[in-house]
C-alpha cells in the first residue's frame, strides 16, 4: 500500500516539522518514528530527506489524512 503525496509536502522535514504537519509535539512523532528508525535512516544533519519523508509518509500514513480524536 502506498500513500499519495502532493508535491508541495515532499521536501526536507526537521522533526519540528514533522510534528507540526500531523499536530502533535515532536516527541510523540519520534516516538512514532522509532519503530521504523531502520527503514527510514539516520537524519541528515537537522533534516529528514526527501526520500525518508517520502517513507515516513508511507509508515505512518499522510498528513493530510490523519484524523485527531478527542
């Protein structure tokens, strides 16, 4: 299974980032991450790249799809 993503969003993430497109503080995306830490790769430098956003977005779904419950 594989998540469309629009070309806007596919770009270097930092974990800030990151937590502000699914809405949650950055330690719950990196809690989130840890299970795929290996599949996804040592950051480069402060950034995610473009190809492990890319497979970011496939583990855990897009953010554009991402449904908050209260």
């Amino acid at each position: 299974m594989s998540v469309k993503i629009l070309n806007k969003q596919l770009r270097p993430y930092c974990l800030k980032e990151l937590a502000e497109l699914y809405a949650v503080k950055p330690r719950t995306i990196k809690i989130w991450l840890e299970p795929f830490s290996l599949a996804i790769g040592a950051k480069s430098g402060r950034f995610y790249t473009i190809r492990q956003v890319q497979i970011i977005f496939n583990k855990i779904g897009d953010p554009n799809s991402v449904v908050l419950l209260n």
